[in-house]
C-alpha cells in the first residue's frame, strides 16, 4: 500500500510540473479523440485493430510537434466529407513526418475529429512493437481488401501515391510530384469514394535529401535509406528535420465515375487531374508563405 501511495504520489507531482501547454494539449486530445466517429467492441476495439486509448497516450508527441514544432496550419479541412474518403497526398522528407501531422490535422483541426487511416507499407508488419502500435494507431497495411473494406465501412483512408519515389527524392526535386500509382483511383472508383487532394507545403524541405537511397535502403530490408545533408554523417541525430513550417492544403471533393479494370492509361487521366489539383495547392501555398520557416 506504502509503495502504490508513493507511486500515486511520484505521478501527480509529474502531473503538476508540466508546463500548462502540454496539460491543455492533453485536454484537447481526450476531447477530440472522444468525438471520432468509430464503432467499437466490447472490448473498446475497432474492426480493424484501432484503440481510442491508444492516441490518447501515444499521440501527445506528434500534437507537440504539430503544434509547436512545425507549426501546422490547416488550410481548408472542412472540405473532408462526412463518411467515407481518400485524402491523396504528396510524400515527401525523407521521413514520413508528412503523414504523422497529416493525421493530427484530422484529428486536431477538423470538424468532426477524423481518424485518417494511413496505409502503411508491407514491411510495417514486420518491426517488432511497431507493428502492433500501428495498428492500435488505426494505421493498415495498404493492401487492396483492407482499402475497400475500410472505404465500405465510411472510413477515411490516406494515400501516398507517390510512394517512396516521393520520400526519398533528392531535394533538388522538391515540389515535383513523382510518378502516381494507379490502385488509389481503381479503389475509389470500385466504391464509389469521392477524393479530397492534399498538398503538404513544408515537408519538401524538412531533410536535405542528397541522392536516392532506394537501393542503398533495400539492401537493408528498408523501403529507402536516408541521404541527407547531415544524416548518416552525425548519427542519430542527422535525422532530426528542420524546424520548417507546415502549411496543408485540403482540396475540394472529386468524385470519378468509371471502371475499376479499365486499361491504364484511361485510368491515368483521371490521376492527372488530382496531380493537377495538387500541384495548384503547391503554387498557392509557395505563393502565399513568408519563408520555409514561417
């Protein structure tokens, strides 16, 4: 009894040396999570793994940095539609920070709180703990069936077209929209699920990226090996990105009519219009920033 009084004890003292931020930021997320519109077990899970208790203890870092580390602005958000939705982004940074406050966006700004569920790569299954917080995250692999049964479901899913041809792009390319796969436009003309393009103005410049580490990556068992102006140089902490400021655009809705199995380049054009939508947002958010920093 002595020992779990001392605990108790260490614990609220912890709790009062946070500085007010960081209890107010805690606050907001407890409400937020709390109106995400999601179907829960008995055991307080969801079809797909996903645990609102989850976010609220895990997502306290990536709020922080959304907040006062990149300093994210949301510009548009309430163009996400209720039920289900594809938000097809640009992938960028070397590291996937993108997709981190992309999620925060949804779950931070937006009217109601959404859970943006990331398709994540194949290999995610395979890193031990990881794995397992993914999922309890609300995080999938990106696999055809889980896509349509999540989309079927009214949930809103997250794609990165661009893939790894995107996040290890050297800098010099920043802001270039790399080659699209097609499966984001095949599911969502199998399901009826109208797109809401994103363009995330910041993350191109979050890491110097020198060269393509693809290969450099695959040799590892990794998607992709960080380059970088000071990464693998000073170890560790060459991974840290830069303080830069995230400005995301959120389109407005497009809905695609057509067949799912049509031929690849009719499928094309229909990608060609969310890469146009979202190289637009690239001009305005260029257009309309101070400075990479501001």
């Amino acid at each position: 009894m002595a020992t779990e009084g001392f605990t108790a004890g260490m614990m609220d003292l912890l709790g009062a040396l946070k500085p007010m931020a960081v209890r107010r930021l805690e606050r907001e997320i407890e409400e937020r999570v709390a109106k995400i519109p999601t179907s829960l077990n008995e055991y307080g899970f969801d079809p797909y793994g996903f645990h609102p208790d989850w976010i609220r203890r895990l997502m306290l870092p990536s709020a922080l940095i959304y907040r006062y580390y990149v300093r994210a602005e949301s510009h548009d958000i309430h163009h996400i539609p209720e039920g289900r939705v594809l938000l097809i982004a640009n992938h960028a940074g070397q590291l996937p920070l993108d997709g981190a406050m992309l999620a925060a966006a949804t779950i931070l700004d937006a009217d109601p709180p959404r859970l943006a569920r990331s398709m994540a790569e194949y290999w995610v299954p395979t890193l031990p703990w990881i794995s397992v917080a993914a999922m309890r995250m609300g995080v999938l692999v990106g696999t055809r069936e889980n896509c349509i049964s999540m989309l079927k479901a009214g949930e809103c899913a997250v794609a990165f077209p661009e893939g790894v041809r995107g996040l290890n792009k050297p800098f010099s390319e920043r802001y270039r929209l790399q080659r699209f796969g097609l499966g984001f436009m095949r599911l969502a003309l199998a399901t009826d699920t109208p797109i809401v393009p994103v363009a995330i103005v910041g993350s191109e410049e979050q890491q110097i990226g020198l060269v393509d580490g693809t290969r450099a990556g695959r040799l590892l068992g990794m998607p992709a090996l960080p380059i970088t102006a000071t990464f693998p140089w000073l170890g560790p902490l060459g991974l840290l990105p830069l303080p830069v400021k995230y400005h995301i655009y959120f389109g407005e809705p497009m809905r695609f009519r057509g067949d799912p199995n049509e031929d690849d380049a009719t499928v094309e054009e229909k990608v060609e219009v969310v890469k146009s939508s979202i190289t637009a947002m690239f001009a305005r958010g260029l257009r309309e920033r101070d400075g990479v920093f501001r």
